[in-house]
C-alpha cells in the first residue's frame, strides 16, 4: 500500500462496514473520530471548505491542553452536524484519503457517526420526516397552489409557524411544487436513433414534483438530438436518508430499483440523471453499501450525468455541427456543484456549453453552501450563507444576465446570497446547463 503524500493517483474508497456491530458501537466510533481528527489537527488543508473543520478546530485550540486530548467527546457533534457530505475534503484536500496509510474518510466517518445516533435512537424525527421526498411530493403536489403561497419566503405568517415547529429557517428558499408530477405528463420518444443511443432518463424526486418542466424541456432535447430516450422514476434515490445516516433505507432503495433497471440495461440503455447527487449515489454511494450485490454494481457502470452524455454525444463532430450559435452578448455564469465534482468526471456542464459557438462563459467552482435539505433548517441557514458567501461575491462581480448549476437548489441559493450582498442587483434567470443548451438549440422554455 502505498502511504506517499498528494500523490496524482485517484482517491479510493473502501466499502461501508454498515451492518457490523462495530460500525455504530460508540466505543469504536470515537476511538475513530479522535484518530481522524488528530490527523486533521495536525494538517488543517481543509480549514476554509466548510464550518466543520473550524468548529473542530477551534475546539481543540480553545481547548485547555490545545490538543486533542482535552475535548469532550460530546462535543465532536457540532463537527458533524456541520457536515454536508459533500465530499470536497475527500476529492480535492485531503492527502491522507485511501491509499494512503492513514486511510483517511472524513464524509464517510460524518455518516458512521449519524448511523450510530440513529442505532441508539437520537436521530431528528423531524428531519426524517422532511426526507421523505416522495411521500412529500405527492402529497404537497396535489395542494401546490396553497403549499407555494405557505412555504414562500415572503409569508410573514406561515414561515415562522414552520420555522418553530419543523425547525426550517424563515429566511431560506424552499423549492416549488407543481400540479402534475412531471413522471405522470413524460412522453416515452419511441423510436430508433440513427446511432442507436438510447437512455433511461432518470428525473430524480426534485424534477418529478419541483421542476417538472427541466424533465419536459430535457424529452425536447432529446427528440430534438434523435437520442431515444424512456423516462424512468422509481423513487427518490436516498439521498436525503444517507446524510442522516439511514443507510439501511439507502440499501433498500438501491437494490429495488436496480433490479428494475436492470433489462433495460441488458437492452444497451444507459441510466441517465437529471440531478448531480442521484448520479453520484448511482455511481458510487450505492455500490459501497451493497458491494456484493452485482446488479446494482451493473447499474452504477452504466449511469450518467445528463451533461456528462451530452458531452460524449457532441464530441461526435457531425453531431456538434448541429448546435446553433449563441445569438445574444449574454455571458453565462457556470457553477460547478459539489456533487458534479464528486463523480471525478470534469467540469462536464461547462465542457458542454463551450461547445456552443460564440457563448462566454464565467466559471465558478466552489461549494455553494446549501447541501441539500442541510441549508434550509434553522441553524444551518445562516451558516450555509457563509459557506457560500465566496460564490455569492464572485457571481456578484461576474453580474452576467443567466446563472447555471446542475445543482437545483445551488443556483437558488447563490441567489440568495447574491441578494444579501447587493440588494440592488438585477434580477438574474437561474437554471440548468440544460437550459442553456436548449436556448442554443431554439427549444422554447
């Protein structure tokens, strides 16, 4: 095993021991976070990523021996609820990840703490009922007019009820529900593509019941580009479960909806997600939590980012030639997400947009702060501002007329920080790389 600092080598990752009783025995969990944060203490790369590792940090330097030794253990909690699972420590500063000998995981070890809690029963009942993005979304789909006038950042009377009773912050943007879940409106494009590609277009929870006209606008593309396409949508992808530490929900959804992939795969259909985080938990959450388990091994080789197979669509220069030049002397600023960057893929969303002619292009690749339903609950609110507070600035001085993340929520909320920084700002068009691509391609949004 090689232990050589910053090496170019890709990090790798071991499997989640999930159902050993070690794995959540308190005991052993600690003797783990006071290994992993000696070595953080005596590194701090990774001091102006998030608020976790100032929080730690500070408690060890504030601590009466400033070391380590001194910290209660209680204590590490504010480390790790200040963890979005990101995973930027692990992907771009850490020099102890796998294989290194230290054998450093610091997102992973956030989720074992969070699994242990749950084990003895100290998890946030509240928090979980918020995860349930699908029992949510049908239910607040079917009253969307009543649930957007409530949950508007702008009720003076309904935001603070939420923020007492389920610990939301008044302040932060919530996303929109629409009438018709977006997988009860798609349009299967059923024919054959001269190039034979064909895709399951995953929508995720977020496209099926708050952005349904990002899934709609995607089929265009599609049909537009002569790439078959079927849309499919199981369920949420776990996501919200695994950043509380719910992992054996996680297995569960992982294993259903593989086996119903599956034929669709044996039949050359690529999985294709909408949402970067769902790519991510395809690819690579899913098959650390069920490493045996050869069909959900199938499934996250043969997943996509929706921008990472549009990017290998264009490469072909016959199909290149077809996109449009950008008519406007609109510039584009692009933020790269967390969760985009996390795949170790690229920066496939700006290599996407690059290749349409004549569009500039304002790139920003730093953590918008927000991580996911994290951002919104009171306490957090105000923290993820900070955490993105450098993106907010940077998308301040750019000041370009669209701003993109493949991240739904990443936009939104640089928006809001946006706002916090210069409120008398032009109003800016948020949305999806996709949307861009779209506009290029004279699709109407």
């Amino acid at each position: 095993m090689s232990s050589q600092e910053g090496g170019l080598g890709a990090p790798t990752r071991h499997p989640l021991d999930w159902e050993s009783l070690n794995f959540t025995d308190e005991a052993e969990v600690d003797e783990e976070l006071r290994r992993v944060f000696d070595i953080c203490h005596g590194c701090r790369r990774c001091f102006n990523l998030c608020e976790s590792f100032p929080k730690l940090f500070d408690l060890i330097d504030e601590s009466s021996s400033g070391e380590l030794d001194k910290v209660d253990s209680p204590d590490f909690k504010k480390v790790v609820d200040a963890c979005t699972l990101c995973d930027m420590c692990y992907m771009t500063k850490c020099p102890y990840v796998p294989p290194h000998e230290f054998n450093l995981d610091f997102p992973h070890l956030m989720l074992r703490y969070r699994a242990m809690e749950r084990k003895l029963k100290k998890n946030n009942v509240i928090d979980d009922q918020l995860t349930k993005t699908d029992r949510n979304g049908k239910f607040f789909s079917k009253f969307s007019n009543l649930t957007n006038w409530s949950t508007s950042s702008e009720n003076k009377l309904t935001r603070p009820i939420m923020e007492k009773f389920l610990k939301i912050d008044k302040e932060a943007e919530l996303p929109k529900f629409y009438k018709k879940e977006f997988s009860k409106s798609k349009t299967d494009i059923n024919y054959d593509s001269p190039n034979n590609e064909k895709i399951l277009l995953f929508p995720t929870c977020f496209v099926n019941y708050n952005n349904p006209n990002l899934g709609t606008l995607t089929q265009k593309l599609l049909y537009k580009y002569k790439i078959h396409s079927e849309v499919f949508y199981g369920g949420c992808c776990g996501m919200p479960q695994l950043e509380g530490g719910d992992i054996k929900s996680v297995a569960e959804k992982a294993s259903k909806t593989a086996k119903l992939v599956e034929p669709y795969i044996d039949k050359g259909y690529k999985l294709i997600s909408l949402v970067p985080s769902c790519s991510l938990m395809f690819k690579f959450e899913w098959p650390l939590i069920l490493p045996n388990d050869e069909i959900v091994t199938k499934l996250s080789k043969n997943t996509m980012d929706i921008s990472e197979y549009l990017v290998n669509h264009f490469k072909i220069e016959e199909n290149k030639k077809k996109l449009n030049p950008w008519l406007t002397e609109d510039k584009v600023t692009v933020h790269i997400s967390c969760h985009s960057r996390a795949q170790n893929m690229g920066q496939k969303a700006l290599e996407l947009l690059r290749m349409i002619p004549n569009l500039e292009l304002d790139v920003i690749e730093r953590c918008s702060g927000h991580g996911g339903s994290w951002g919104v609950k009171k306490g957090n609110f105000e923290m993820a501002i900070k955490v993105g507070k450098p993106v907010a600035r940077k998308a301040v001085q750019y000041n370009n007329k669209y701003l993109v993340s493949e991240c739904p929520l990443a936009n939104t909320h640089i928006n809001q920080g946006m706002q916090k920084l210069n409120k008398n700002l032009e109003s800016i068009i948020l949305g999806h790389p996709i949307e861009i691509l779209a506009i290029s391609s004279g699709i109407k949004l």
